[in-house]
C-alpha cells in the first residue's frame, strides 16, 4: 500500500491508475496519497480488488471489484468432491467468475488517452 505507492510515485512516468488487491493496500494507498497531496482521482485512479472494511468511514468512495467467497469457495468444493468421488478420472475444469464492480469516485476517464 504505503510502500508500493512510495515506489511508483517516484518512477517516471507516474502512473495515471492504480489496483490494489486488498483492504490494507488501499489504506496504505490512501494515506500515502492524503499525505502527500495527491488528489484522487485527478492526479491518480484508484481501484481495489476485494471487500473493502469499513468503507463508508473513508474520505472517498473508492471504485471497487467486489468477489463473493461463499460462491467461489462453494464451486471449488463441490470440484473438489467431485474429483474425489471420481478418483480423480475428471478432465481439468474451468469456471468463469464475474464479480461485481462497486463504482465509486475515484476513477476519472482521461479521454485524451492513445
């Protein structure tokens, strides 16, 4: 969070957009971020992946990948127990999870982009 934001804020060139992958990522971005007078989203996008804790006490609404555990954990085990009835004869399998985008103000579409 913190650090990572320490570290691509001193490359060139800055990063117009960020994802981070969890809830202390982003505290850690966002501080870095209310500390060194970085306006979101202006100067930088910023997204999570993840539940984010307690996101109403935040100073912004963050824009967020919201995934479901119950649902993932759910097919998983049922492709576990599957194979284990089977002994393990079942061709590799595939699901396709799409989780839910929270929008929430801090992405800005820059429209001059190539």
């Amino acid at each position: 969070g913190y650090k990572g934001m320490v570290r691509l804020m001193n490359s060139s060139p800055l990063p117009t957009a960020i994802v981070v992958m969890n809830n202390n990522m982003l505290i850690g971005a966002l501080k870095y971020c209310k500390k060194h007078k970085v306006k979101i989203p202006k100067n930088i996008s910023i997204c999570s992946f993840g539940n984010v804790n307690n996101i109403d006490l935040m100073y912004i609404q963050p824009t967020i990948v919201k995934e479901d555990p119950g649902i993932i954990g759910t097919k998983i085990g049922n492709f576990i127990l599957e194979r284990i009835e089977k002994n393990n004869f079942l061709p590799n399998r595939e699901i396709v999870y799409q989780p839910k985008l929270l929008i929430g103000n801090t992405v800005y579409c820059r429209k001059n982009i190539k």
